[in-house]
C-alpha cells in the first residue's frame, strides 16, 4: 500500500470514529422518537422548518451524550466485547478529544434548539442529556436500578418532539413519554441478559448478572411486556389516534408480549436476541400505526 493510499485510509478513520462515537443505531432510534413526538404534538400544517431545525439540535445533543458516556466509560468498554471496537478502546480517538467533541456538541445543540425552535424542548434536550450522564451513567456499576433511572432519559426524545411543536409539554407528550419508559424493559433486559458475561466483566450491576437463573429478569420483561399492552393503547383512549391505532396496538403489543413469554420458556442468548430484535421492530411499527391513524383521520 503506497503511502498517499494509506494518508488517505487514515484521513477517513477519524473523522468516521466521531460518527461512530455519537452511536448511531441510538442515534436512530432518538430521531424516530422525536420525529413522532413532533408530528403527533402538531396541531396544523406541518412546519418541516421546525422539524428539521428539532432534529439538528436533538441528534447534536445525543451525539455530544454518547459522546460523554463513552468518555467516562472508556475502562469498562475496554473489557467488554460489544464495546472494544469503540474509538476510546482502539485508540482512535483520545480522551481529550472526546471530551471536547461531547462538550461542545451538547452546549451547540441546546442553544441550536433554544434559537432555532423553543425553550421548552432545548430543556428538556438538556434535560435527557444532564440525567443519562449524571444519574444513569455512575449508576451502572452501583445498582441494578440503574435501568429504571436509565429508562427516563430514554424516553424523553418524544418529548423534545412535542415540546417543539407545541412549545409546551401536555398530556399526550406524557403519554407517548410513558409508552418509551415502559417499553426499554424488555428491549434492555434482553440485551442485558445477552451480555451479562461481559457486564459483569466490566463492573456493570444489571439485573442478570445478580440474577443468573434469570427468574427476577424474565418476570420483569414479561410483566412490563404486559403493562406496555394497556400503555399503548392511552392515545386511543386520550383521542391523540382514533379506534385503528387501537386494535393494531393491541395486536402489537400481544405479539410482543408472546415473544416475551417464548423466550422466558428456555432462557437462552439466541431466544434474548430474538425478543431483543421484537422490541426494536416493534416500536418504530407503533409508532408509525400511530402517525398513519392521525394522517388519515
């Protein structure tokens, strides 16, 4: 490989170690929450303006979060196997660069968000951001709580979406809030239950690795399976979405809870990955049930 080959190979592996450092696949899930938040918050026209200036603010705050919480959790990704790869680990990037980059990318998004769209969502941005990093983050190594605590900043991102489209937070924010807190149970505890070896590794007190038969693991995701049935349906029963949006929520959410129930039976890495993939279809899907049920009403 000729030396101008590999200046060019390296030129691209650091700026591609930030995009990596803002974690993506999280990333996607924030922007889908956010977008529905926004749309179902709506109350005319959609301004795509507003929407589009949400989503910059919104994803550069997440960035700057995981950003943060790879910063601080730098040893522990180093001994586990889902997270070697990251840029802190391999080296890719330094510690002071990630420092900087999550710092700045957090103060350049809320004020993105306080200019461009309201006050209210670069609060509650800010707000997502100051408890994943202050609260969830040292938490982990402490306490299997942490995924209850870790479960409020994952379910704020709709709420950034409403608070953008209304400028306030109101009663069906909550509810779609309600409907991501509930959710995050089954999605986290089998990924938990997935890689309790390598948390364990690291330090980390999630549920399975204090409960390795499983039994207090699977009774709490198939019990907040069940509770994310009735949870689903509120926007139905609040007006938010019309009578549609209820029997195929209720569909989704008792194929999710069978899912549930299924992997509960043995236990095992491949049935956990299997609900694991359940959850992560089954929220964009109701998501987008909800969204259709209000553009058609």
């Amino acid at each position: 490989m000729n030396n101008t080959r590999v200046v060019a190979i390296n030129a691209f592996e650091k700026p591609w170690a930030y995009v990596v450092l803002t974690k993506p696949d999280v990333t996607f899930l924030v922007v889908i929450t956010t977008v529905a938040g926004f749309y179902l918050g709506s109350t005319g026209p959609m301004d795509w303006a507003r929407l589009a200036h949400t989503l910059i603010g919104t994803l550069l705050v997440a960035g700057g979060t995981a950003a943060l919480n790879q910063y601080v959790e730098r040893d522990m990704d180093a001994v586990m196997r889902r997270t070697a790869a990251r840029p802190l680990p391999t080296g890719a990037l330094k510690p002071i660069e990630v420092l900087i980059f999550g710092a700045i990318t957090i103060v350049l998004g809320t004020a993105w968000l306080v200019l461009a769209v309201n006050l209210p969502a670069a609060m509650v941005a800010l707000a997502t951001s100051l408890s994943y990093l202050g609260l969830y983050t040292p938490l982990k190594t402490r306490t299997t709580l942490a995924t209850a605590v870790g479960a409020i900043p994952g379910a704020l991102p709709p709420l950034i979406g409403w608070a953008a489209a209304r400028g306030s937070l109101s009663e069906g924010g909550w509810i779609l809030f309600a409907i991501l807190f509930v959710w995050q149970f089954p999605h986290f505890m089998a990924i938990a239950w997935m890689y309790r070896e390598d948390y364990a590794r690291a330090g980390i007190q999630m549920l399975p690795v204090v409960d390795p038969k499983g039994d207090a693991t699977f009774r709490l995701i198939v019990a907040m399976s069940a509770i994310l049935v009735p949870v689903s349906l509120l926007p139905s029963v609040v007006g938010m979405v019309g009578i549609p949006y209820f029997f195929g929520a209720l569909v989704l959410g008792m194929i999710l809870l069978q899912v549930s129930l299924w992997a509960n039976r043995s236990r095992t890495n491949v049935r956990a990955k299997w609900l694991m993939h359940a959850t992560v279809i089954h929220i964009p899907l109701l998501l987008g049930w909800m969204i259709f049920d209000k553009f058609t009403r």
